[in-house]
C-alpha cells in the first residue's frame, strides 16, 4: 500500500502481471497433469481439464495485460468568493485604487477574496 498518491512504479505493476501469468499457467499445467490421469476413470472429468487447459492460456494472457484502472485527475479550480459576475477593470483613463498601507492586511474585508475549491 502506497501513502501517497504516487502510482505504482512500472516494475513492480509488471512483476505482479508476471506472478499472475505464472500461476494462471501452473493451474493449466495442474488441468492436463489432471486430464491424462483421470482420463480412466472418467472420460467427462478429462474432457472438463481438458477444456480448462485450452481456455487457461486465453485468460492467462488477458489477465496478465490488464493493467490497473486509471486515476480519475482532480483539478484545482479558481472560484470567486459570490457566484456573481467577476469585478471589472477600471476604464484606462481613471487610475487605480491605491495600495494598502504595510500593516492594514489584517483590517481589510476579506468576503471579496477568491477561494479554491478542490473538485
């Protein structure tokens, strides 16, 4: 288990997808080893290995390509304190407010300060 949000690295996702094919492929060794010594016995019971030892490698090399799901992205987005149409610049010939003072940071009206929401 990870704690961050780092993905897993490349090999270690392609060393677990090799574990996978590997026993997927011992459980079809497993099926003919079953089929030829139950064939006496019953012919049914080694028609059903046999039949597992042919399906086996198809899901074995499907199971061993699946990759991990992709992580849904999050984007951090900018969004005004009201829902209201954004402040417009000054025309160019009025000049701008004045700075603040140093040291007025803490008096002024923060309701006006934009906010981000992380969605």
């Amino acid at each position: 288990m990870l704690i961050t949000e780092a993905p897993v690295s490349v090999a270690d996702e392609f060393a677990h997808r090799r574990r996978r094919y590997l026993i997927t492929m011992i459980i079809r060794a497993l099926c003919i080893v079953g089929a030829a010594s139950t064939f006496r016995f019953s012919g049914w019971l080694a028609a059903g290995f046999v039949v597992g030892a042919m399906v086996l490698p198809w899901c074995a090399v499907l199971i061993a390509n699946d990759r991990p799901p992709k992580r849904e992205l999050q984007f951090r987005r900018f969004l005004p304190q009201h829902h209201s149409v954004a402040p417009e610049l000054p025309p160019a010939h009025e000049p701008l407010a004045p700075a603040e003072p140093p040291g007025d940071e803490g008096r002024r009206d923060r309701s006006r300060d934009p906010r981000i929401i992380d969605l």
